[in-house]
C-alpha cells in the first residue's frame, strides 16, 4: 500500500518537473499560437519577463501523469503508447484552439485597436489556464477508462 502511494506520488512530481521544464516553451507557443491564428491581429509589448510558472499548471500536468499512469498500469506497452499519443494529440487541439478562441475574443473586445492589430503584453495572457484547461480537458480518454475499468472489475467481484 505504501509503495503504491509513493509510486503514484513519483508519477505526480515527474509531472510536476515536466510542466516547470516545460513552461517557457508553452508560453513562446502560445504568444505564436496568438499571432497565427489571428493572422498578426495580436502584437506583442515590452518585456517577456516573469519568475515563476503558474501553479495551477504545474499542479493539473502532475494529476494528469498521475491519472494517465493510473489508467495504463496494467497495460501492454503498445496500449501505452498508443494512448499517451492520444492524449498529446487531444492537449495539442485543445491548446490551439483555446488559445485561438482567446486571442480572437481580446480582439473582438478592443474598440480602440489600430488597422484591427490589439497590442498585448506578454503578461496578459493566462498563460497557466490555458494550459490547465488543455491538459486536464485531455485526460478525459484516461479518465473514462479508469471507470469502465472498476466498472468492470466490480461486475466480476459481484458474480
């Protein structure tokens, strides 16, 4: 019992260093992902300059490693694979499209912009609700597979 609990606590800190890795390349990606999909509608200001990650991302990339270990651990290899590609590919739609939607809707809510072009700092953008959004929105596969898993499992103990 102990050792699943630390297992399952190792799975959310290698999450956890992932997302903290990981962080300045999320955030040059979605100021890009600003600029593409509103076709340069979103220019970028002053310095990019920032301390720490959000938290709230850190936190939610730890659950969602946790979660997807969760719901692979008696899998084969090839299933692994095949899911947690899924699942990069769910986080990747996710992550365009919520930050498309999001650079869209800061320049349908300017009045003042110039030729349509909103000017942004690198700061006003949510960077980590963005990325918590996309990351536990992509769990869901992992998710609907941990409960038909006990579903079944349930099933068996009672006959």
């Amino acid at each position: 019992m102990i050792k699943r609990i630390l297992i399952r606590i190792a799975y959310f800190v290698i999450g956890f260093g992932i997302a903290v890795y990981a962080d300045s390349f999320f955030r040059q990606l979605i100021q890009g992902l600003f600029q593409w999909t509103t076709n340069n509608g979103i220019q970028f200001g002053g310095k990019d300059f920032y301390l720490f990650g959000n938290p709230i991302y850190f936190t939610s990339s730890g659950l969602v490693f946790l979660i997807f270990s969760i719901a692979n651990k008696k899998e084969k290899i090839q299933k692994v694979v095949l899911n947690g590609i899924v699942l990069i590919i769910i986080f990747g739609i996710l992550l365009i499209g919520i930050s498309a939607l999001n650079a869209n809707l800061k320049i349908i809510e300017c009045t003042a912009c110039d030729n349509g072009i909103r000017r942004l700092g690198y700061n006003e953008i949510n960077y980590g609700v963005i990325l918590a959004t996309s990351a536990l929105l992509s769990i869901i596969p992992s998710l609907i597979m941990i409960f038909k898993n006990r579903k079944k499992a349930s099933v068996q103990h009672s006959v």
